[in-house]
C-alpha cells in the first residue's frame, strides 16, 4: 500500500517540519536529514556540525529516522526515511552547544 500526503513532498516551513524518503536503501540517510535541518532551519549551519547537531536533535526524536526494515512499530521495505522536526528551542540548544565547545565556528 502506498499513501500520497503533501507533508512527504514538500516541507512544511511555517511549523519547520519535514520529511525525506529514499528508494535508495544504501543511501547515507544522515546526509538526507542534514539536508533538510538546513532546509528548515533559520538559522545558517556549518556542515562539520552535522553529526553533533543530527545527535542532538535524535535525543528528543526531532530526527526521526526509519530504516528499510520491517519492525513491530512500522514497515519500510525497500525505501528508508527521516522526519525532521525543528523544534522551537532549536537556537538556545545551537548557542549552548557553541558555549560548550560541541560545536566550533
């Protein structure tokens, strides 16, 4: 079965949400995700912020990633996604990772 919704298309910048959905199941899902955070995001990131800021941002399940498998939650057989979600404290979380040294300029 497959379902056709406008939010898997284009994403969603009013509430910074989007989706990206790969048919590709060796492609690098974390670049996908990077892609879109930057998509969504207002405030310009560096690209060697990627890992810290997708770690982040998976914490609370902002980067929600489903993998081409088949689990007791859900099934994605020969495609893999990510939702992203920007969420409203993303600039205090970006600052604080600055002034910890998480992430350099």
């Amino acid at each position: 079965m497959f379902l056709h919704t406008e939010c898997l298309i284009q994403p969603d910048r009013d509430v910074k949400t989007g989706w990206v959905m790969l048919d590709d199941v060796a492609a690098d899902l974390d670049k996908a995700a990077w892609k879109l955070v930057q998509q969504l995001s207002d405030i310009p990131l560096l690209d060697h912020w990627q890992y810290a800021v997708l770690s982040e941002l998976s914490t609370d399940n902002s980067v929600l990633r489903f993998p081409p498998v088949i689990g007791e939650e859900y099934a994605a057989v020969g495609v893999q996604a990510v939702k992203v979600a920007i969420p409203g404290d993303f600039d205090v979380r970006l600052t604080a990772m600055l002034q910890s040294g998480r992430l350099h300029p």
